[in-house]
C-alpha cells in the first residue's frame, strides 16, 4: 500500500478466460457506459478509480489483463503486491467457469505475498443479463467461491447490476486486511 497524502492506494486485479467481461465491467464501473463490440485487451490496461469513505479517500488502481493464452508471461508479471482479485467467469460459457480452478492456481503460484498474507478477492460470474443462455447455476459459482475464500457476486456489465458493489467492496476489504494487517506487527 502506498500513501500518498491522505489517500491509501491499493492496487485490484482483474483477471481470466478471454471474451468473459473483465474491461467491461472496468469500464462500466469507471465510465458508466458498455459497448457491445469485443476489443481484446492487449496485455494489460491500468485505471485508477477515487473512492470517498467517511474515514478517508482510497485510489484503486484496476490492472485489467487480457485473458488470452499468449499473455501468460506478461499477466502473472502483474500480479506481484495485488491487494484484490477478480476472477472473472461468464456465466453463459462454462468452459470458462471450469477453467478458474487453473487460474486460481497459477494466482496462487505466482502470488504475492499480499500485506495480510491471504488472497483477498472475488469470484464474479458475469453477463448475468443473458437470462435463458446460463449454463452455470449460481449455487455453483457460490460454492466454489466458498472453497476457494473469495467473496462471489454475480454481475452484468450490460446493466450495471452489482457492478459497483463488486469495485467498491473491493476497496473496503484492500483496507480492512492492510490495516489488520498493520495492527498484527
Ligand atoms: N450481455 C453481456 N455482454 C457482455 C457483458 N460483459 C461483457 N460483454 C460482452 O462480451 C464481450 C467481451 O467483453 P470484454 O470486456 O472485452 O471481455 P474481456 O474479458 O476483457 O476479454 P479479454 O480482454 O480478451 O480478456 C464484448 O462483446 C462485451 O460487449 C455482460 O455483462 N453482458
Ligand atoms: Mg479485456
């Protein structure tokens, strides 16, 4: 965690399968806005977003990386020092729900000692929009959520819903694990 005056800057990631939603639930959070067509993130894409709570401001930076197979290398470069992962699922492909077993495990290969020694996060089932198309039951997302410690919300970049609880939980618990973690030394 870096302090920069008053403001605490934690740093999200946001990571897995391609094609499943991560830039668009950046981007929704951040701009308010969804666009239908699919642009591939090459390597990585850095946002920052401010959050005012009543005890303080806190910056998130949202490393947003591409999903593809070929950024491998690249991605795992990015996840030393995270504070939050978001491991994204679309909920209409469950090909990419079973692959986050694999994701998690590179995570946790190449992670991060975090500053409170255990991988905060989420499970996100996304593109929850597409009712009729879901092919992975929400108990199930939950349930792995619950294996894996991660919190689980199932969202839609499309209509915002649960958008902005995911980003701003995400700060809320960066802090609550850095500060205990504060507390513990
Ligand atoms: N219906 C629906 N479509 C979505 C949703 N989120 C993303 N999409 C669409 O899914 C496609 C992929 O979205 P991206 O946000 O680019 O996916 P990504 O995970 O960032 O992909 P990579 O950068 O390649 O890893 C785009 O066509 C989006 O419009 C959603 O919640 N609902
Ligand atoms: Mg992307």
């Amino acid at each position: 965690m870096v302090c920069i005056l008053s403001t605490e800057v934690y740093k999200a990631i946001v990571i897995g399968p391609r094609n499943v939603g991560k830039s668009s639930l950046v981007r929704r959070y951040l701009d308010d806005i969804f666009l239908e067509k699919y642009t591939a993130t090459v390597g990585v894409d850095l946002r920052a977003a401010n959050m005012d709570f009543p005890d303080g401001t806190v910056t998130l930076t949202i490393v947003d990386l591409g999903g593809q197979e070929s950024f491998d290398l690249l991605r795992s470069r990015f996840y030393q020092g995270a504070h939050y992962v978001m491991l994204v699922y679309d909920i209409t492909e469950r090909e990419t729900f079973d692959q986050i077993i694999d994701w998690y495990e590179n995570l946790s290969l190449s992670f991060c000692e975090n500053e409170g020694n255990m991988l905060n996060g989420a499970l996100v089932a996304n593109k929850c929009d597409l009712i009729g198309n879901h092919e992975v039951e929400v108990s199930e997302g939950k349930q792995l959520a619950q294996v894996l410690c991660l919190d689980f919300y199932k969202t839609s970049a499309k209509t915002g819903e649960n958008v902005g609880e995911l980003f701003v939980n995400a700060a809320i618990k960066s802090r609550m694990t850095f500060r205990q973690a504060q507390h513990m030394r």
